[in-house]
C-alpha cells in the first residue's frame, strides 16, 4: 500500500514535468534553429580513408539532435566544442572494392531533418598502357672488365639479384672517354631512356649522347650533353621528340672513382594505344586535368574511368576544396643543379628539394600525377621521409618516380611527403614553369606556406592548422624549414614572416660578401635546406642544416635570436661552414667562417663582434713566438678561432666599415674561385690568401699578414678535420712578398684596427684605448706632440696618446724589429718581452711611427 502510494505520487510527478516541459518546447520551437550547408548535402569521398566535419549550425543541445546511416562503412559522430561550435563527423573506411558505393547518412532533430547523400569512389580503376621496351640488337664498349661486358646492360637482370653488371677494367683507371653503343637493327622509334647504376664506383658522371641514324650506325651526331653527377640513382633522359634511331652511344667522360659501369640501360617509346588520354581530353582541357572543357556533358564525363569522374564532377559543381585545390594543382618552377653550383662557388651543396608538393603519401598507397607539357626538362617525385636508431632525423633524400608528360600511375615505395624534382640550367630556354596535377585520391594534403605566394601570418597560420603531416614546409627565398609541424604549432602558431625573413636575410648577408650576385638568382636559385632532428644540436652539412626540435623556440622567435649573442652566432656560424671554402685552409677551418658570423651581429645590429683582444696576437707572436697556423691555445680542432677570427674582421671593418674598398671580400672571394687555394697545402694556402687579399685590395698588404704570422718559415703538422702537411719556406715567403710588393703601401696601419668600445652591448672582451675603427674614417688625426710616456717595472703608460691606434716597441729605431705592440694607455709588458735597448713608438693612423719621449 505505502508502496503504491508512493508510484501514485511519482507518476504524477512525471506527468507534471513532462507536461510542463512540453509546453516549454512547443514554445521554444521557433526560436531554436538546426541547419547544414548546403554544400554538404552531397559528400564524396575518395577510396582511401578519409574524414569529413559537417559545421552544424544550432542552438539545440548536443543531446537533442543525432544523426544514423545504415553502411558498415562510415562511421558517425557527433560532436560540439567552443571553437567551432556543433559538428557531425562522418569517416569512411577504405574502398578496396574497385567500385563506387554509395550510403545516405540521416541528421535528424526536431527543427528540421536532412538526408546526406554519400558517394565512395573505388579504389583506382584507371589501367595505363605500358611503354614499350625498345630492346638493342647489339652493342660495343670501349672497354671492359672480362665478364662484365655490355650486353649485361640488356640482360633485364640488375646486379641487386646478384646479375653481372657492366664495368671498366678493374684496378685501373678508366681510359676516358669510356664509349658504350647501343644498336637497334632496322632502326627503332625511341622517346626516352633510363640509366641504373649498380650505386657505386663507375656511377655516370658527365657524358655526351650520340646518336645515328644510318643504316651502319657510323655516322654519330651529338644530341646533347649530360651530367648524372656520378649519384646511386637511376637517371633518364627523355628527347623532345621521338628519335627515329640506329645507334645510341654514350661517350662517358667521367665516372665515380675514375670507373665507368651500368647495370641496365632501357630504351622506351610512348606506348600510342594511350586511349585514357585521348578520352581524359574529351573532357578536360588539357592533361592535367584541372579544368572542363566547355560544353562538357553528364554523358561523357560519365564515360570516363570512375577516379576521374569524381574529379570532373567535383570541377563542374565547383566544388573541389580550395584547399586541397590549391595544393593539388600547382605551376611548379625550376631549380638549378646544387652540386653543380656548389662546385662553381665552392659552397657546401644547398637543398635540392626547392619545390614542395604539400601533399605526403603512406607506403602502398598509389597515386595519379598528371603532368602538363615539361618542355623536354626531366622531372621527378622524390618522397622524403626520416630514418635514425638513436633519434629520428629527417632524410635529405628519399625514394625517386620519375615523371613523364600525362598521366603517371605510382605506387609508393615508402611513406613521406613528396616533392617535386625538377633541377636544370636556369639560363635555357626550356627552363619554363612545369604544371602538376595531384588529384584528390592521391596522397593527402598537408599544404605548406610559401612567402612569397602567401604573403601574411594569417594565411601561416591557417595553413599551419590544417596542416597533416608530420612536417610542415614553410619557404622563403632563401631558406626552406622543414620542422615538426607540433612544434611549430606550439612554438609559433601564428607568426612565421619575422622569422624567414629573418633567415633569408642572414643567408642574404652571407652570400652578399661572397659576391655571386651575378649568379644568384638569375642562374642559381637553391634553398638551403633546414630540418629539425630529434637529437644533437645544431650542425651544417651537404644538403641541409639542422637545428635540434626542441630549440627551434630559439631560431623561430626573431626575439629569442636577439636574446642573446649566441643565438644568432650558432647558426650564422654553422650556415658560415656552407659558404667558408673559398676562404678557407686547414688550420682555419673553424674561424674563416666568422667573418659571417661576425658579420651577421654586425648586420643584426645589437650586438658587438666576437673574438679576442689584439694583445692575445701581440703575446702570441712576441711572447709565445707563434706563426699563424699555431698561435694561442687551440679551442675548436687544434685552431684557436678566438684570436684567428679578427684577422677576416679587421680586413672587413677596414675595407668596408670605413668604406676603403666596399666590394673588397666580394674580389677577393671571385678571385679565390678562379685561381683557387689548395687544400692539402696549408702553407702555400695561406701566402696565396695574403697575395689574393693585397689583389683584391690593390694595395701591398705585407705589414698586415706579417703581423698576422703569415711570414715566418716552418713545417709542422696541422690536425684539423685530416692531417696536413704544413711546409712554409723562406722562399715561398719571397715570391709572395714579390707580389705583394706590386701594389702601393696601404693608405692606414690596419693590423691595429678594433671595431669594440666599452659599453658595446655583448662585449665580452676589455676594450681597447686605441685603433677605435672611426681613426681609420676620414682625415688622419695627428698624434698629439704632447704625447709622453712613463715606465715602472715593466708597465707603460702614455699620456696624449689618444690619437695613436697602437704603441709599438722597436729595437733601437722606427724601422727596427717589432718587439711588442699595445693598444692601452697603461699596460703591463709580458716577462717573455727582451725590452733592451727598444724604443716606444706611436703608430698613427696613416702608419706613421712617432717616437715618444719619457716624462
Ligand atoms: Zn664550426
């Protein structure tokens, strides 16, 4: 009874709650709103997994709508969050069907319901003809090793199968030009070739390409010239246009380790039954695909294979993500060679990947890449991924799809994001941008920003949001990040304009006192290539640089670089390493490039410059009897870059601070290209360095480099990245002077040039009295005829020498030996310093000695 009681009262209480909540709804009902775009009515997904998110625009709970569909295939969830409000997601699992299927997906609420049609697409459909394989009826090399001659090269087995390749003799060098011809009886149409190498000694390198057209194939016209850069890669060539051959013969010039080898050689032509492209251009005006012919039907566009037909529908009801299109479809423009460019401006090689897709694959997946006309220019895919035991870094290169005008079919060998390979000689003609068309289906996009085209922060960091993959690109005119795109959303989520123009600008500098803007980038136009491994620091190599992921905070905030001096020093140091070797021996390896770095604060414009005090060369030559090679206390592999590194900065303050010669390090770097220093003889290197130097600035720089060491016969070892052989002989120091001696005496005594004062922001160092690189500018200020000085024990002091930029003790007159030099108003000699019978000298400024009298 107590218990009826009781449900008695609780259904009245329901009753009572529901009643009046019902009333509340139908009250409610017109202010409450449920609707979709209607855009999203018709859904389409292509075969591989994919994800869609349906805005919802409504005021009603999350509770109150829902949304059902009956394919096993898709899978529905419903969602709200502050950001974007409501939303529906919809997933679909991959078609392996190879047909479309199609599912309706039902949103229901009491506002207003909606029916979404969804079409999956089936996995790729489209069947390509083959090329024909154009198989020699002979051959002849030059030479051979017995075993491994020419005909291995048509065999169709590769030397990975453990087949015979061909190879030059062994245990000798290669008796260039190695010929190897191809013969094709009757005569063969051919449209391209491809070259394997068996990825080591004998890899091509540069050859020419002959061909004929007789009947004998003896009558051999060069078709053009190439260089496969001795590379473990496949290389091909495609003509411009069908060759009707006899013969093709390669004259091979070069090759890896001085050998010549090939393990297969395929000769192609287009296969003409192509049918797919004839019927993609019924309905598409050009290959790529990327727009409607107008007029177009239902009919037609229905007549093609199905992945197309997504694509054609998705053109004609404009409805190809702009996103997606932006990426997927692109004029893509070319590069130059950096290994050829690296050689003709003796930099370690810049990035070859300049050209990102924006788009990254999964092993196995198979992609479409429609190729619009590539002007007879050899391009590729090249997919980049990473690799490493101890931390994960990405590769500077990676798997290679060649590419050839029209439709290309690929199955990916390895997972990454693709780029797209397309590096020639700027200056040709055929030089012109290639359009590539990656269509929905192939592959994913992640995007990238690039400045130039995508201009703001905003657009960054919109981009940067959408982005997939693992890596974001980011490329600017100079410089190409490719960090992690986590820490890039964590560290920098909506700026990036302050930090690549930040580093194109330290790039900038760097190549502005190399003086290659008569090439740069009219004819060389290569990134330098910057990754974020998950270990180590911070280094510079071939290819690419590297900045730990987690100190990318540092390089990407242009006021984390500003923090503090080394910041910006690190990097311009390490980039100093691509661009050193013109300037560059062993034993200077670790400071020649501080001229850039020295230059970057310089140009940063906070910070003072770095190296030590002048009185550590004045106790290294005068006390510790040091030539240039060895002098002060070696820090950085057997160098001691602190003193070595003021040596390239005064010759900078002076020429160019003070404007005495603005172009003199762009001279002296040409000339140091042209007629270049030898690495394996650092003694010859370094008097070549003081005669190219006094060239550049035509003016005899013998006081300069003596100072400096360079003068001072000696053989010793130099251990710096190798062992060299160090070998200065007084000879060698006379036909250097003899040279230098053609050019008039310098206007100022440099050697004593400072270009630091106290209260330099990053002065690390005790400033100098004297030499202040304003003495230098201008009108010579003369020494004051006040100037005396006092000595106690062993410390000198001046008084009136302001206007000296350094003092100088002689043995007994101004031409006599150099003893010692100071640049302080008070100064303590060295014990090692014999003062008998010396004399202090003011230097002035335009090199004048001035005797200065005792107090
Ligand atoms: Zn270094």
């Amino acid at each position: 009874m107590k218990k009826n009681l009781f449900f008695a009262s609780f259904t009245m209480l329901l009753l009572l709650i529901l009643s009046s909540s019902g009333c509340k709804e139908k009250e409610d009902l017109k202010d409450r709103f449920f609707s979709i775009e209607e855009a999203d009515m018709n859904l389409e997904f292509g075969s591989t997994p994919e994800n869609k998110i349906i805005l919802v625009k409504t005021n009603l709970s999350l509770n109150d709508w829902k949304a059902e569909s009956e394919a096993n295939w898709l899978f529905l969830s419903t969602q709200e969050d502050a950001s974007q409000g409501a939303s529906l997601k919809i997933s679909a699992t991959a078609n392996t069907s190879g047909e479309r299927r199609t599912a309706v997906v039902k949103l229901l609420s009491p506002v207003q319901n909606y029916i979404l049609n969804v079409t999956q697409y089936g996995s790729s459909d489209i069947v390509l003809s083959e090329d024909i394989k154009v198989q020699p009826s002979g051959g002849k090399a030059s030479e051979c090793q017995p075993g491994q001659d020419i005909e291995n090269t048509w065999d169709g087995k590769f030397s990975a199968d453990g087949a015979n390749p061909y190879h030059s003799p062994w245990g000798k060098s290669a008796n260039f030009p190695v010929t190897l011809e191809y013969y094709f009886q009757g005569g063969a149409d051919i449209d391209y070739l491809i070259y394997y190498t068996r990825s080591g000694n004998g890899n091509f390198g540069e050859f020419d390409l002959l061909i004929a057209t007789d009947e004998g194939h003896s009558d051999w016209k060069k078709y053009g010239s190439y260089n496969f850069r001795m590379q473990n890669a496949p290389s091909k060539i495609t003509f411009k246009t069908t060759q009707k051959v006899t013969g093709i013969k390669f004259e091979v010039k070069s090759g890896a380790s001085n050998f010549v080898s090939c393990d297969e050689m395929e000769f192609y032509r287009y296969n003409q039954e192509n049918t797919l492209e004839k019927t993609l251009l019924t309905v598409f005006d050009d290959i790529t695909c990327s727009t409607l012919k107008e007029g177009v039907t239902d009919e037609q566009i229905n007549a093609l294979p199905d992945y197309f037909v997504r694509l054609a529908k998705a053109l004609q009801n404009n409805t190809y993500d702009a996103h997606e299109k932006e990426f997927r479809i692109r004029e893509y423009a070319p590069y130059s060679i950096p290994e050829e460019w690296a050689t003709k401006l003796m930099t370690k090689k810049y990035s070859n990947l300049d050209n990102p897709t924006g788009i990254s694959v999964q092993q196995g997946d198979e992609i479409i890449v429609l190729v619009g006309d590539t002007h007879g220019q050899q391009i590729s895919l090249q997919s980049i991924w990473e690799s490493g035991q101890e931390y994960k870094q990405t590769n500077v290169s990676g798997e290679v799809y060649f590419l050839s005008p029209g439709v290309n079919k690929l199955t990916m060998r390895k997972e990454g994001q693709l780029f797209v390979m397309y590096n020639t000689d700027l200056t040709s003609p055929d030089a012109q941008p290639i359009k590539i068309h990656i269509p929905m289906g192939s592959g994913k996009v992640t995007g990238f920003f690039d400045l130039k085209e995508h201009k703001t922060d905003e657009k960054y960091a919109e981009l940067l949001k959408k982005a997939t993959h693992k890596y974001f690109c980011v490329r600017g005119e100079r410089i190409m990040f490719y960090f992690h795109t986590a820490k890039m959303q964590e560290f920098v989520p909506n700026q990036i304009l302050s930090a690549i123009n930040l580093w194109d600008d330290i790039i900038g500098w760097e190549q502005e006192l190399m003086g290659i803007e008569d090439v740069r980038p009219s004819q060389v136009n290569n990134h330098i290539f910057a990754i974020s491994p998950e270990g180590s620091y911070m280094w510079a190599t071939d290819y690419c640089i590297g900045f730990v992921y987690t100190y990318l905070n540092n390089i990407l905030l242009k006021e984390n670089v500003m923090a503090a001096k080394d910041n910006a020093w690190g990097p311009a140091h390490e980039i100093g390493h691509i661009h050193q070797a013109a300037i560059n021996w062993p034993g200077s390896t670790e400071s020649s490039n501080n001229l850039f770095s020295n230059y970057v604060l310089y140009k940063l414009g906070k910070y003072c410059s770095r190296g030590s005090e002048l009185n550590d060369l004045a106790d290294s030559r005068f006390v510790y009897k040091k030539a240039w090679y060895n002098m002060g206390d070696a820090t950085h592999q057997g160098e001691d870059t602190e003193i070595h590194m003021r040596m390239n900065w005064q010759l900078w303050n002076y020429y160019h601070r003070c404007g005495h010669n603005p172009k003199f390090w762009q001279t002296l770097f040409k000339l140091l290209r042209e007629d270049r220093i030898i690495e394996s003889d650092p003694g010859a290197a370094q008097l070549k360095f003081a005669m190219k130097a006094s060239e550049a600035a035509n003016e005899d720089l013998t006081d300069f480099f003596d100072l400096w060491g360079f003068f001072i016969p000696g053989e010793d070892t130099i251990d710096q990245y190798g062992t060299w052989k160090y070998k200065v002989t007084a000879e060698m120091i006379k036909e250097a002077k003899d040279f230098m001696k053609k050019f008039p005496k310098p206007k100022h005594a440099f050697q004593y040039i400072e270009d630091r004062k106290a209260g330099d922001t990053g002065l690390d160092t005790k400033p100098s009295d004297t030499g202040y690189y304003t003495q230098f500018e201008g009108e010579v200020k003369p020494i004051s005829s006040n100037i005396v000085y006092s000595v106690s024990g062993r410390k000198y002091t001046v008084e009136n020498g302001e206007n000296a930029v350094a003092f100088e003790l002689r043995k007994n007159n101004a031409e006599g030996e150099l003893i010692y030099f100071f640049n302080m108003f008070s100064y303590d000699i060295p014990t090692g310093v014999d003062l008998t019978n010396t004399q202090l000298y003011a230097v002035q400024a335009d090199g004048k000695r001035i005797e200065i009298h005792k107090k």
